[in-house]
C-alpha cells in the first residue's frame, strides 16, 4: 500500500505524480437522459476527494459510476474510461464483482444487514469469496476491521447482537468496517454523515482522517463545511443547462475555498446558492 | 359560532356511531370463531366421550359396528400437505426472486398477473383438470419413473394407479404455488435497495446478493407466505377429494390412495344421518383440523414475532 502524504496542489495531484484513478470523457445515463457529461478528474492515492455541488447535480450518480453500482439501475449506463491503477474498470470483459472488491462503497443511509450480527457484518463480504472460513480468523479480521473503523471499544460486547441494534453513528461505522474487511484501494462515501447527529459526524470525519492512510477515499457531501474538513482535494459539480451534470471545477481543497478560478464556484462556496 | 358547534355534536354523533358498529363487528368475528368451535365440540361430544382420545390413534371407519377412528384422514391431511409445500416452496420462492430480482420490467407484470389468475381459477376445475390430465401423468411417466429409480424407497412401492397421495400433493402445490408466490414476491419486493446494493458493494454476485441479503431479510415475511399455503394446503377440499383415492388407510406410499380431513368429510356429510355416532365422528374430524390449523398458525405467527424480534436488533 502507498503511504505516501496528501495530495499537494490543483487537479489532485501528488508529489509522485501519480494516480489511482482517472476518469476520461465519464457520461452517465438513466436510459436516454444524460445526467453526468463528460468528466476528467485524476485522484491520487491516500486522498481525500470531496465531491460538493447543489442537490440534482449528479454527485451521487458519478461516485457510483467509480465502482459500477450506477449500471445496477434499471437502463442506466455510463460511457467513457474509469482507470483504476491505469487498468479500465470499463473495459470489455471486466467483471464489476471484482471492480467492487477493489473499490468499496459507504452508502447515505447506514445499511448494516438486520439478520447478522456485528461479527458477521464485518465480514459479509469476505466470507463471499470463500467456501468455508475459519470462525477464530473471521473473528480476528472483523477485530481489526472493528479497531481501524474506530467502533471496537464501543461494541466489544455486543459483537453477537444484531447489527441494526447499534445507533445510527455506529451503524455507519460498522458499514465502514465492513467495507474495510474486503481490503479495498479506494473508499468511496455517498455522503455518509447526512443521517447522523454532529457528534456522530465528527467520528466519522477524524475516521476519515486515519483511513486515509492505507486508503483512497472519495466522499459526496451536501455540506461545504465538511469538504473544507476533510478533503485535500475538491471538485465542485453543477447542473448544466441541458439538466445535466458537470465538473465546473476540480482542484485542492484550500484553492477551491480560498481561491475559485470559476465565478459559479465562488457564488457556490459564498453561499450565494445551493 | 353556532353553525361550529352543531358541526362538533354532529360529528361527535357520527364517531360515537362508528366506533359502536366497528366494536359489534369485531366482537361478531370472534363470536363466530367461538360459535364455531362450541358447535364443533358439543356435535363431537358423542364421539369424544364413546372413544376418548384414543380417537386419535385408531384407525376404523366402521359403520356396521360404529368404529369410527381418526388417525388416517390425519395421516392423510398431513402427509399430502407437507408434499404439497416441499414441491410448492421452492417452485414459488424460485418464481418469485425471478419477479422481483431478475425479470426484465415488462416481463414482472405480466406474469405476475398471470399467476395470480391461476389463483382465481375455482377449485373444481383445477380438480377436474387433475382427474383428466394430471392423473395420468402421474401415473405414467412420474410413478413409473419413481417406481424404477427408488423403488428401493418404501414410499415409492405399491401399485401404480395415479390416484393417491402423490397426485394430492401435486394438485396441492398447483394450488398453493400462486399464493405462496404472490405473497413472497410482495415480501422480496419490499426489500430496501440499500440491503442489495450493501451486498453489491462488497463485491457479491447477483446470486449471492439474493441469498445473503434479500431472502434474509425478507424471513419473517418468507415463512408468513409458506404458511398461509400450509393452511390452504390443510383446508382444501374438493381438488384433493378427486384425486386422492378416498380409501380410508394408512400406507406408506407416496403411490397409494388415501383420504384427508376434508375429503373425508365432504364424501361422507351427505349420505350420514343426524345425531348418529357416524355424524358426530366427522365433527370430530372437523375438531381435529380446527385444532390443527390453529397450532400451525399459532407456530407461524410465534416464528415470525422471533424474527421481527431479531430484525429490531433484539437476538
């Protein structure tokens, strides 16, 4: 895993120059409608990318085209390159089972699965790609999986209960936890915070913090304040004129905040809409 | 100001009326309930003091020396409604994840509707349907296939005739599976998207996504279905009357001809006379099914009552 620090300058670019994922002429559809054009943006590895922009700007839809989860509706499609380590998850013959194993997804609403408990939540997706596993490794992975995510201490000894019977705040970090076990590159988060209290949030976003040392993490966010928190790079969308979204401006964090190039970004950051 | 006030006192009048005729029609349901089970034991009362509970347990039918025993429309009932949903389970579970998970939109209507028609279709004719076609069928390939393959197997032995327990449980699983599709299908269908898409994002196939996220979450909602045709299963009458054989024994034979609770009472209400032991015995009958169905409901619903437990967090 890459450890190298954050990214530094616009476009999201690092010391090293390199990148983990790049996105090339990215359009999604919901059948004929167009609702993400054409976007370029290149992420560096163990970043914060915040997504920000008004509701209805396609945020959500282009994080889910990062791991294949906007296919899943019914008619929509994306056209365009996503690489992934210079490989494209859009190329032909790419199986998305194993983009997801690569890029795990933290959704909106915490979505632990009501029938597991804790434990077998961690590790719903790892026991996928095994025949049989062994109960004492599941165990020590999901205790890992517990600590990174920063929810161990609080449910050490309700490991055996339901996983829906955490509160909203663990539930999601559980969902972090359990996204963590499958040993993703990059995390992508749907705004993860909105159905949490502020305190909640916090945790999360010091959370953010920590993972993003052995991980990429991509975050959408209604909340300006939280992308000015947590990301070392932003990309601000909005809604074109033909209803669809687009990337109005990418680069990092403090020039999008201090320093738009683009006038709507700067009526957008000054809270003169949105 | 006044014109206010009349509209409270006439509204008043009309919620005190409400609330009377919705509190006499429920207390009317569960006079009915109780009604029907005083009739049922107080016409059983001949039957239950002359034979005890060994009515349970014996297996006569006799009315030459009025013998009556319950045991083979029991064995019966339940051997052809367990076969019913063996075969009905995984044909409606099956029809129902395609419905709601792997359909294309325009297909799910459409046969949706379909099914549900085959519910509608009264139950007599699906019985004559099974005499004409169904039996035969049963008889050959199906027992002579079974009969040559597991004839080893106890309950694939005997003659092949066609009627019998075999084509009971089938004519019950062509019967249930639409139901047991229907309500499952509503089950899956309610399933969040979060639940599919959590799977999805581990990395889990399409399969994998049903079987680890949708059918467990939809359990409780799932086992409802199995029983609602369960009881149907036990209660049905004319369909099974005409394909069963109505002989009244018991044999280990998926092959032989049986009788059930309801077949048996159906065949004989008609030609039995009031007031005689014969009479009070198929009341008696009538109990047992009652307490039967009861029991399997009240399972059903502690099972459920577990697993929403579970479902609100508490394991």
């Amino acid at each position: 895993m890459d450890t190298c620090p954050q990214t530094e300058n616009a476009q999201g670019q690092n010391p090293n120059g390199n990148h983990i994922l790049i996105t090339k002429n990215l359009n999604a559809y919901y059948g004929s409608f167009l609702a993400v054009r054409d976007v370029n943006m290149a992420i560096a590895p163990n970043s914060i990318t915040a997504i920000i922009g008004p509701s209805g700007c396609g945020k959500s839809t282009l994080i889910r085209c990062f791991n294949r989860m906007h296919e899943v509706a019914h008619g929509a499609r994306v056209t365009g390159q996503l690489l992934l380590d210079g490989e494209d998850i859009y190329g032909t013959g790419i199986d998305p089972v194993s983009v997801r194993t690569r890029i795990g997804m933290v959704f909106q609403k915490p979505n632990p699965f009501p029938t597991m408990s804790v434990i077998d939540n961690v590790v719903a997706g790892l026991k996928l790609s095994r025949i049989w596993s062994r109960r004492r490794k599941m165990e020590e992975i999901a205790e890992r999986c517990l600590r990174q995510a920063a929810l161990w201490d609080e449910v050490k000894d309700k490991l055996k209960q339901s996983g829906t019977s955490l509160s909203g705040g663990q539930q999601q970090r559980l969902c972090i936890a359990r996204a963590l076990a499958v040993k993703p590159e990059v995390i992508l988060m749907d705004e993860p915070c909105s159905a949490l209290d502020p305190i909640a949030t916090l945790k999360i976003e010091d959370l953010m913090h920590t993972l993003a040392k052995d991980f990429t993490i991509v975050i959408v966010t209604h909340n300006m304040q939280q992308a000015g928190r947590v990301s070392d790079a932003t990309a601000f969308m909005m809604m074109g004129d033909d209803r669809a979204g687009q990337l109005v401006e990418y680069g990092a964090t403090k020039q999008i905040f201090t320093n738009p190039k683009d006038k709507r970004t700067e009526d957008y950051i000054s809270g003169l809409f949105g | 100001m006044a014109l206010n006030r009349r509209n409270r006192k006439a509204s008043r009048l009309g919620d005190a009326v409400f609330s009377r005729l919705s509190l006499v029609a429920s207390l009317a349901i569960i006079f009915i309930l109780v009604n029907i089970l005083v009739i049922l034991i107080m016409q059983a009362w001949p039957t239950l003091s002359e034979f005890g509970a060994s009515f349970l347990w014996t297996s006569d039918w006799n009315t030459m020396t009025d013998e009556y025993g319950a045991l083979p429309a029991i064995y019966g009932t339940v051997v052809s409604s367990l076969l019913a949903i063996l075969i009905a389970v995984p044909v409606s579970f099956g029809a129902a994840v395609f419905l709601t998970e792997i359909a294309p939109l325009w297909l799910r209507s459409t046969a949706s509707f379909i099914i549900e028609m085959l519910a509608a279709i009264p139950s007599i004719i699906i019985g004559m349907w099974g005499v004409f076609v169904l039996v035969p069928i049963v008889r050959d390939p199906i027992q002579k296939w079974l009969g040559n393959a597991f004839g080893w197997m106890p309950i694939f032995q005997g003659n092949q005739l066609g009627f019998g327990f075999l084509a009971a449980g089938i004519m019950l699983a062509l019967m249930i599976i639409p139901i047991i599709t229907s309500m499952s299908r509503d089950v899956l269908r309610a399933v969040p998207q979060s639940q599919r898409e959590a799977m999805l994002a581990l990395g889990a196939t399409r399969w994998e996504t049903i079987s680890k996220a949708v059918l467990p979450f939809g359990r409780s909602g799932l086992v409802s279905a199995v029983i609602l045709g369960l009881g149907r299963a036990l209660g049905e009458t004319m369909v099974v009357a005409m394909v069963i054989g109505n002989v009244y024994s018991i044999r280990f034979s998926l092959f032989s001809p049986g009788s059930t609770i309801p077949s048996k009472i159906a065949g004989e209400f008609g030609e039995t006379l009031p007031g005689t032991l014969q009479m009070s015995s198929l009341l008696g009958l009538a109990l047992i099914l009652f307490a039967i169905t009861l029991i399997v409901n009240i399972i059903a619903r502690l099972l459920v009552w577990r697993m929403s437990a579970v479902k609100m967090g508490r394991l």
